[in-house]
C-alpha cells in the first residue's frame, strides 16, 4: 500500500466511525461523558470510564474533521516533494496509527 493509499484507507476509516457513532449519539441522545461500565460488582451503577473524558473531547464529529484533513493529503507519495513535508510526514503517522488499530493492531 502507498503511502497515500494508507491516508485514504485512514480517512474512509475515520469519517464512517465517526459518521456512525454520531447516529447512534443521535438516537440514542446521550453525551460521552454519560457512558459508563461496571468494573467493580461492588458498584453496580458503574464507574466512569477511564476514557469519556476524552472522547467528550473529541466526539465523533472529530473522526470527520481528522477525516477531511487527511483526504487533503490523498496524493502525496514522496514527502519530500510535498509543500509541508513535515505535516505530510505526521499526517502518514496518524493514518498508520488509526488503520492498525482499526484492523485490531497494537495501539
């Protein structure tokens, strides 16, 4: 895979979690911040997760903005030709970091 197939792969990626995860917000009319789990059978009405706050952060709409900037760099192949080749490098390390995690990877 290219360097900028990997960034398209991310973005598709990215804007359907997103786009997904907000209907279910929708639906569901709930916050982030709201979710919980049971980690201790002691307190059966849960424990924050660990992570809510910040996924209240960065909600769903964010996977669609970091969606859109990634699809800006869709083909650039060679950073050292692109215009801001640091910012390409970073955006080809988050597409990589999102993919393996998508397909079940280390994080």
């Amino acid at each position: 895979m290219t360097p900028s197939e990997e960034i398209r792969t991310a973005a598709r990626r990215l804007r359907d979690l997103g786009e997904r995860a907000q209907r279910v917000l929708e639906r569901e009319v709930r916050h982030w911040s709201e979710l919980s789990v049971v980690l201790n059978p002691e307190r059966p009405h849960g424990s924050p997760m660990v992570w809510s706050q910040l996924t209240a952060a960065m909600p769903p709409v964010f996977a669609v903005a970091v969606a859109e900037w990634l699809e800006s760099w869709d083909g650039f192949d060679q950073p050292e030709t692109a215009p801001h080749a640091d910012d390409w490098k970073h955006a080809l390390q988050i597409a990589r970091l999102v993919n393996r995690a998508v397909e079940g990877g280390t994080r």
